[in-house]
C-alpha cells in the first residue's frame, strides 16, 4: 500500500507567497484563497484541483491513482 501524503505547500501563481496546507484525503479543494494577497485561485484546466495545479504534492486522490472528477 501506498504512504499518501497529507501535507503540500500550494505556491499562489499571482504573488508567489507559499504557504503548506495540510490537504483534505476525501474532497477535492476547487477554490483556494491565498493567504498573502487574497486572490482566489482555481486548478488549472485538466487537473482536479489546486493540489495538483499549485501544490507540492498532489492530492490524495491522484497519489492513489484514482480518477477524481477530471
């Protein structure tokens, strides 16, 4: 079995500020707002989340392999 990892620090594409998150193992988070300049961001077309667009690690779900609603 697989270690899935629960902690990811997600990098805001406006003002670059990181900040580690610690990742939800049953939802996919679709919105994320930064903490540094406030800009609400959104994955990036073809990936199911912020995680995967933004984050260190991916979520959960893909680190399983499963397919999450992309």
């Amino acid at each position: 079995m697989k270690n899935i990892r629960l902690k990811s620090v997600i990098t805001c594409p406006v003002c670059h500020f990181q900040q580690e998150e610690i990742m939800p193992e049953n939802a996919c988070c679709f919105f994320y707002e930064c903490t540094n300049c406030k800009t609400v961001i959104q994955p990036n077309k073809g990936d199911c989340c912020v995680y995967c667009s933004f984050g260190t690690v991916k979520c959960p779900s893909m680190q399983k392999g499963e397919n999450c609603g992309t």
